[in-house]
C-alpha cells in the first residue's frame, strides 16, 4: 500500500508555482491577485479560507480578504461581486461557500465574472468543461486528477466509482475521468439512491469518495488493489484533540488501507491538493490562459 501524500505533493507545485510568480515580476509584471469573500463565521470556512491566504503568501501572490456578517443582504454580496469584476487589479477571486440561507448561492455564482472564476463553479467554465475546452476547473477534482498523474497512477480503461454527484466535487469528477484528455476511464457515479452500490464499488479500480459521510466506505467494499481517493473532511467530536474534534474522511482508513494499491489519508491528501489546485488556477488566470 502506497500512502498518497498530498501535502508533500501540494508544497512541491507551489514551489514550483513561486518559481513562475518571480519570472513573472522580474520581467515587469505584477503578481497574481486572488481575492476571496467570507460571509459570517463558519469554522471549516474559516479555517479554509486562512489556508488559502497562506497558499498565496507562499506563492508570492497578493491576496484580498473581504467578510460580511451572516446577516449581509443578496444585494450587498451581489454589488461585492460586481465590483470584483470590474477590478483590474484582482486576477481571480472566490465567494466562499456555503452562504447563507437567505442568499440565492447559484445566483451569487452566476454573477461572477467566468473570466475571473477560479473555483471553476460558472456554468461557462463547467459547460467548457464538459465538452473538453480550457477552462477553470473546479479545484478540488483538478487536486485530485493531479495527484493520479503525480502517482503515476494508470486510469486509462479503468472502471472509476465516484461516490456523490455534487456539482463541486461529484459531478466536474465524472467529467474529468471520462474524457479521453484526462482519466480516459469507464465511470460509474453512486449516490443515495444507487442500487447495488457496494457491489459497484467491489468492481471498481479507482473509488473516489465525496459523500459526506464519515467511514461509509469499508473493506467489503473494497477489491484487493484498488485505488481510494477519500475526499471526506466531517468534524467529528473527540475529546483527546485539543480542538474537541478530528476530522474524519469518508472511508474507514483502518479497515480500508490494506487492501489498497494507494490511498489518501485525512487529513494531509485531497485538502492541500484543493486549495493548491486554486494557485494553479489563479496563476493560470493572471497570465491569461484561457480567455483573452
């Protein structure tokens, strides 16, 4: 069993992303600009969008961090977004989620500039997606496709279960490893109303967990060999940590490891690789990669 560790994996692109934002200064160009808007006081969110300003400070970019109360109104967030847009001076810039219940999410999303989009959420950028165009794609599918290419992992003809079809994780994963550019592999998704989902995953080589449920996938879940990209972060209470929790993945790593070819731990695999796969998309974004 090979342990896939992300964030050695995650500390190494960034280097490497650092390494790029110099050129790019010394040849007289400012360095990326990603901004990101939290509303309210979320922990996970919190806790989230601290790493991302960590992330650019170790890349060089200049980074922007705008809060609101919970009780900010649809039109204030909207006018934030707007004025984003508009901004010459930011590259990319991300609205935090989940919002409030009171805030249309979708509509927030729509409102963004695609251009600027660097979660990759804009129906542009996922239609762009879903038919093989450059494009921002969702960071967390991105972390996760390049830690089977850094793994060397073969997905070309192989059978993929995505467990979860949410339109951050679930859904743009579907896409990336079907198409023949990227994982080129035969793609199943489960999700609560799945029949015979255990008896899926048994026959899958590649299982990718985004469900939301702690422990869900066990060992009789599991083929001899498998690869398992658990990308489950639940805060579950436990007394002995410090905080008064730990966060558990979505698949029960104890009963689960052996079995496997490779496997993500959590924390330390797909959470570095998402808030890394944002710098590649910011950076990607200030050089104007994909729309001019």
């Amino acid at each position: 069993m090979t342990l896939i560790d992300g964030k050695a994996t995650a500390t190494a692109i960034k280097a490497e992303i650092a390494e790029e934002v110099r050129r790019m200064v010394a040849s007289g160009c400012r360095p990326p600009h990603l901004a990101a808007v939290l509303v309210g006081h979320d922990g996970g969110s919190e806790t989230y969008v601290k790493n991302k300003v960590i992330a650019c400070e170790q890349c060089g970019f200049k980074s922007t961090l705008i809060r609101y109360e919970d009780d900010v109104t649809e039109e204030e967030l909207l006018a934030c977004v707007d004025k984003l847009n508009k901004d010459d001076n930011v590259d990319g810039f991300i609205v935090q989620l989940p919002l409030p219940k009171h805030i249309d999410e979708q509509k927030i999303i729509m409102a963004i500039d695609y251009r600027k989009d660097v979660d990759g959420f804009h129906p542009v950028n996922v239609g762009r997606m879903a038919i093989g165009l450059p494009c921002f794609i969702s960071a967390t599918p991105l972390g996760i496709y390049t830690l089977l290419r850094h793994y060397k992992i073969e997905t070309s003809g192989k059978k993929c279960v995505i467990l979860g079809r949410s339109n951050i994780v679930g859904k743009p994963m579907a896409q990336i490893m079907m198409q023949k550019q990227y994982g080129d592999s035969t793609v199943t998704v489960c999700h609560s109303h799945s029949a015979d989902l255990k008896e899926e995953c048994r026959r899958a080589d590649i299982i990718i967990a985004a469900i939301g449920r702690p422990d869900f996938v066990t060992a009789d879940m599991v083929k001899e060999g498998a690869v398992v990209i658990d990308v489950g972060t639940t805060r579950v209470p436990d007394a002995t940590r410090k905080r008064g929790y730990r966060l558990n993945g979505d698949v029960k790593f104890s009963e689960v490891a052996s079995k496997c070819s490779f496997i993500t731990p959590v924390p330390g695999g797909v959470g570095p690789m998402t808030i890394c796969s944002l710098m590649k998309n910011t950076l990607a974004a200030a050089r104007k990669e994909y729309y001019k």
